[in-house]
C-alpha cells in the first residue's frame, strides 16, 4: 500500500486500473519529479477509515492504494513515500 498526495485522484481508481507512481521532491534549488513505478495494476483502494479521505477531513492526508508491483519496485516506493509525496497517472 502507498499513501497518494491527493486523495481524490484516489477515489477515481478501481481494481485492475493501471497506473504510473511519480514522486515528487521539493529541494533547495528547486522541485523535481520521478517515475517510480511504471504499469502498477491498483488490487484495492482501501476506505479511509475516518471516511474522510484525509487525516484533518480535507483530503489532504492523501489516501491509500493498494498495488501489485514487483519486489524491486515495491522497495522504490517505499523510499520514494519517505521523502517525496506521489502522486499517480492512469493509462
């Protein structure tokens, strides 16, 4: 599972969607943005469980999704959320 920046963007996927996850990280000379998962098929997309979609009601705690990737990949993301907040595209 991985929390998604905007949790409306995750309200619009459902199981079997494809997706790519890009971190994006803000630095002192500027942000950047990556791909770390490219064709991650989403298997869930977990109620909140305050109903809200976002720790403080706004949705901007993000949200969870649940997606099948490869070890390596999983590893990636789990870097990437520590540092950066992701964000996805749908294919």
């Amino acid at each position: 599972a991985v929390r998604i920046a905007d949790a409306a963007t995750v309200r619009l996927l459902r199981p079997g969607d494809r997706v790519d996850v890009i971190a994006a990280e803000e630095t002192v000379s500027g942000g950047g943005a990556r791909v770390v998962a490219r064709g991650a098929r989403v298997t869930e997309v977990p109620e909140p469980a305050d109903g809200t979609g976002g720790a403080d009601g706004t949705g901007d705690g993000g949200a969870l999704v649940v997606l099948s990737v490869p070890r390596s990949t999983a590893a990636g993301l789990a870097g990437a959320s520590a540092t950066a907040r992701l964000a996805v595209t749908v294919w």
